[in-house]
C-alpha cells in the first residue's frame, strides 16, 4: 500500500517543516486538498500555498482539487508543483476537456468521485487518467469517519481496470487509519490518504509504516 498524508491535518503555521517532516517519516505521495467554499462548504489552500512548500519535498505532490471550476484552475496548480491533478466529477467542468489540459500541462490527471457517485461514473475515463480517487467520507473536512459501504466501488473499479490492464491507480481518501486500512486493502486500493491517522498519531512514522504494511 502506497500512502499520501494529508497536509489538511499538518500545523498550518509550519507548512514547511510539516513538509519535510512528514517527508522522512516516510510518505509516499503528498496529499494536498484545496478548496473553494463553494464546491465543499470550507476554504483551505490555493497555488500559492502549494508552491510555498514545494521547495521542502521532492515527493510527488497530490492535488485535490474540491473546487466548481477545475479547468479554470489547473494552470495554477500545474505551475505551483502538482504531480497529480485530481478533480471531480460533480464539478461543473467539462470532464474531458479538464483530462486534456492537466496531461497538456505535463501533469498527471485524475478523477474524483463523492459516496453518491457511483463506479460507473468514472469507466468512460479510466484509461486517460492516473489516478481514481473514491472518498470514502463526504469532501469538506477532515477527521471523519470511514464509509466502509464504499468498499462494493472500490472492488467494481478494481475489476473494471484490472480487466482492460490498466495501470491507473486506485486511490481512497477520508476517515482512513490503522482500524480501517484492512478494508481498503482487501478492496483492492493501492493509495490511502490519511490526515488525522498520520497527524494525530503518536509517531507518524509508525503510522505510515503500519499502513505501508498492508
Ligand atoms: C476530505 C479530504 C481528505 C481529508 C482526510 O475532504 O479530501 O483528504 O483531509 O482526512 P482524514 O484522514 O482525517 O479523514
Ligand atoms: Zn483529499
């Protein structure tokens, strides 16, 4: 298991050093969400945030885009230093289009899908992105609890691309922890996002080692 802390749960007065501190504990990926108030009812970070703390990781950056306006958007987050671009679905850009302008901007695109949505949302787009990412608790905050029910969705992409031999990766964000990566993993995810699992452990290299693990 692939694991991207989410910098959601960071100290946000030290953005920097959370950085690099969750960086040599182990991470595989970054976590970053962004959001409008519009979109999710919160407001978070932006592009210039993002490019702030670039400097302090060389690990690829994971942008969750839970914004209206993705395509709008996407250069700054390019420009900014994301690796992965995600976006949802239930955004009111154009799907396709968006796909297209984040891989025009080198970076690698991704699709987001809410509890409601169901797997079949994402089939028409599973070989031109990188990355699915299923919540597993409705986009907004973090610190909520894990939507086992998500589990069928996962298991229906998982099949969905294994049986086309994509290579795209299945991503599962919210409420994630050591009492809820077994689900996951049995599910066929291959990238957990933990906020509050990492954060708020004791030792978040511990964390993200027991979660690699599975
Ligand atoms: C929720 C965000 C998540 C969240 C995860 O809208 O997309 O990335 O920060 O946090 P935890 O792991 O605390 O649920
Ligand atoms: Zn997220």
């Amino acid at each position: 298991m692939k694991v991207a802390p989410s910098m959601l749960s960071c100290d946000f007065s030290k953005m920097g050093f959370e950085t690099e501190r969750i960086t040599k504990a182990g991470a595989d990926f970054l976590h970053l969400d962004v959001m409008d108030g519009h979109f999710v009812p919160n407001i978070t970070i932006g592009p210039s945030i993002i490019a702030s703390i670039r400097p302090y990781s060389k690990l690829p950056f994971d942008v969750h885009l839970m914004i209206d306006e993705p395509l709008r958007y996407a250069e700054a987050f390019a420009k900014a230093g994301a690796d992965y671009i995600t976006f949802h679905v239930e955004a009111s850009s154009d799907i396709d289009e968006t796909i297209d302008k984040i891989r025009s901007l080198g970076v690698k695109p991704g699709i987001v899908l809410k509890p409601k949505t169901p797997a079949e949302a994402a089939f028409p787009y599973l070989d031109r992105v990188d990355m699915v990412l299923v919540m597993t608790v409705e986009p907004g905050f973090g610190g909520q609890s894990f939507m086992e029910d998500m589990m069928p969705k996962v298991r229906s992409l998982r099949k969905e691309i294994d049986r086309r031999r994509l290579e795209t990766l299945i991503e599962a964000d919210g409420g994630i922890s050591a009492k809820t990566i077994a689900a996951c993993s049995e599910a066929g995810v291959d990238v957990v996002v933990s906020g509050t699992g990492v954060f708020k452990a004791e030792d978040p290299a511990d964390a993200i080692r027991l979660l690699k693990s599975y």
